[in-house]
C-alpha cells in the first residue's frame, strides 16, 4: 500500500513510463490523462491502491459511463482512455447515427447539449430548434468541439466537472471506440468489455436506419459480439430488446434499461416492466435490466431514514437477471446519503450486481477494499 504523496509520484511515474514503453499511440496526449488517473485515485477518500489492485475484486461490476464523464467531457476518445487506465470492468458507449449512416458515440439524438453545433452550423436545426446528429454527415459532426454537457441557457448540469475551455474534444465513431479499448487490451492484457447503447431506435427505424443492425456489426467486426463475449448490448425499448434476440439473432448479453414513463425514451411501459410478468418477459430475451437509481430503494422506507430495496428487485433476482443499475454520481448522490452509504447499499441490501458510474475512482477504491 502507499501511504505517502513521494511512494504516490513514484508509483504514477513507474506506471506512465511502463505505458509510455509499450504504448506506440499519441504518447504525448496520453501521459497527463494517464498522471491524472494515477493522483485522482491517490487523493481520493481511500489510500491509493495500486492499479492492478484496485482491478482484482470483481464481485461488483463497475461500468464506466460515458467513459470517465465526471472528469473529462462524455464519450469522447480522451474520456474512454482515461476510463480504460482506471480499469473498469466495462466502458460505455450511447449510439446514434450520422446521416451517411455511421454509428457515432453520443448520448443524445441532439447535438447542442454537449458541442457547438449552433455556433458551426446555426441553420441546420429542424423546426423543433434542434440539431440533430442525424442531420449530419460524419466529416460535418467532425467539425465540432465537444464540450461539457450544458443545460438550454448555457449553463454546465455538473459545474464542479471538466471546466477547460481550449482542448478540442472530437465526436468519435463507435468503431473508433471500440478499436481504442481492443488495441489498449491487447497491449496491456486486459480485458475491459464494452457496453454499447442503441439510442432511440424508433427514431432511427422512421430515418430509414437500423441502428441495432449497426451496432451488432461493430460489435462483431471488433470480437465483442459473442454469446461469452466481454459485452452488453442494451437498450431502453423492449421491442428492439426482442428484435435484436429473435429478429436478428443476436447472440451476445442483453440488457433491458428500465426509465420512467415520464421520460419518453421509448412506447415501453416500464411500470408493466418492473412487474413479476415483465420481468419473466425480459429474462426470455435478455439476460439484465438497467434500473434507474431511484428504482433500487423503497421510498417509503428511504422517507423514514431506512433503507430497503424496493419490492420489484425480488422478480427480477427470481428471474437470475443481471442487475446493473444507472448512475452514482459524486456529485449527484440520492438525498442523504454518502457515497459509500450508497455503493454499499447497492451491495448488500439490493443485491445488485453492479453500477453505472460517471466517477469511476471512488467506486473503485471502494470495490479494492469492501469486504
Ligand atoms: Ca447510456
């Protein structure tokens, strides 16, 4: 263990120039994201763990989501390498589609909330005012910075996040990704799995455009896309969850995302989905759920300062479904609770296999340590 800011320096130089040895890509881009990797977990609430330690204990699934998004802007290359050096067990990827018919990572179908699409291209919006990726071609969407994800007047939604203003953060391809995390596997031996999103497929299937069909491709061209494969696809509408099983014979794990109907994310009626029937209707064809946070703990008890899992979680464990829910956030805990208080919760009252985080470091550190 290292217990001292020297042994902490020493260590995070060991580990870039070990990297730097075997690493033959953007040296120079990667050795501050890489120094950074190794102080944040150092300055975190725990002593600093060694990274192969901090990736030995795997009973809790940790999933970088949107990459490392609660350091650098989301989805974006530099956020996954970061993500990659934290060592999850998996990296995120949300999908949408270019208009020549790309598969790009992006968490939204819009493009406004996280670049600068109106300053670039302030014409191009549809009648709704909204930019929307599929509008674009790829070497357009190239054009754009990235930057932390805004609310409509402008204001950052986490304003303790990334605050830098100069780096020109790129949209990158799912390709990209998923080419960025093989060739770091393979020169580490790692094995850090994937976990793409088919973002609103409805919408793509009424653009002429089978988004499932992509992701699949990339997922297979990339070796992720087999029964025991490190993946996940997921995805918020039950229909497509059973059309990539039966339709289109996808043989990889599956993960139904359970919302709130109030979200509009897709015609499925997640209060039927989180039911002893729809949860036995989504164990036939996937093999998890992805719960919203707020879905995991019973109110009512949580109202009076206990702390239970909500009553649903029982069909879903009857069911042997993969429990990962969606998203500890630093900065965005539930109301009185710590962080740990949470993580541990997750654990041990829900029983969930494991979690959606935007700050990978305090999970891990607590995963290297929990009993
Ligand atoms: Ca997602």
């Amino acid at each position: 263990m290292i217990t001292t800011w020297s042994e902490a320096i020493m260590q995070c130089k060991e580990v870039v120039s070990t990297y730097s040895m075997k690493s033959k890509i953007s040296r120079r881009g990667l050795l501050p994201v890489l120094l950074f990797a190794c102080l944040s977990a150092f300055i975190s609430s725990r002593p600093f763990a060694a990274i192969n330690e901090i990736n030995t204990p795997k009973s809790f699934t940790v999933i970088a989501h949107r990459g490392a998004s609660g350091y650098l802007p989301e989805h974006t290359l530099e956020a996954a390498t970061l993500a990659f050096s934290l060592r999850p067990d998996f990296i995120e990827q949300d999908v949408v589609i270019t208009k020549d018919d790309i598969p790009v990572v992006l968490h939204d179908i819009h493009l406004e909330t996280v670049t600068d699409v109106e300053e670039v291209f302030p014409t191009r919006h549809r009648t709704d005012g909204r930019y929307y990726a599929r509008d674009f071609t790829l070497a357009e969407l190239r054009t754009l910075r990235v930057h932390e994800r805004t609310n409509s007047d402008g204001t950052p939604v986490f304003k303790d996040r990334y605050q830098g203003q100069h780096a020109n953060f790129k949209i990158a391809t799912l390709a990209e990704h998923f080419e960025l995390i093989s060739e770091l596997n393979r020169q580490f031996g790692t094995s850090v799995g994937v976990y793409p999103e088919v973002k609103s497929p409805a919408f793509h299937s009424k653009e002429g455009v089978d988004a499932s069909k992509s992701v699949i491709y990339a997922l297979n061209t990339y070796g992720f896309g087999e029964k025991n494969s490190n993946s996940y696809i997921q995805c918020f509408d039950f229909k497509e969850v059973k059309r990539i099983r039966e339709t289109l014979g996808y043989e990889g794990k599956i993960v139904m995302l359970i919302g709130e109907n109030s979200w509009g994310e897709s015609d499925t009626n997640y209060d039927w989905i989180r039911t002893e029937d729809g949860m036995r209707e989504v164990a036939t064809y996937a093999d998890g759920i992805g719960p919203w946070l707020g879905h995991i703990f019973n109110s009512e008890a949580m109202a009076q300062g206990k702390i239970e899992a909500a009553a649903w979680l029982d069909f879903a464990h009857s069911h042997k479904l993969t429990i990962h829910p969606y998203t500890y956030r630093e900065d965005a805990l539930p109301k009185g609770m710590t962080g740990e208080q949470v993580l541990e919760a997750l654990d041990n009252v829900a029983d969930v296999d494991g979690v959606f985080t935007d700050h990978l470091v305090p999970v891990l550190s607590w995963r290297a340590y929990k009993p």
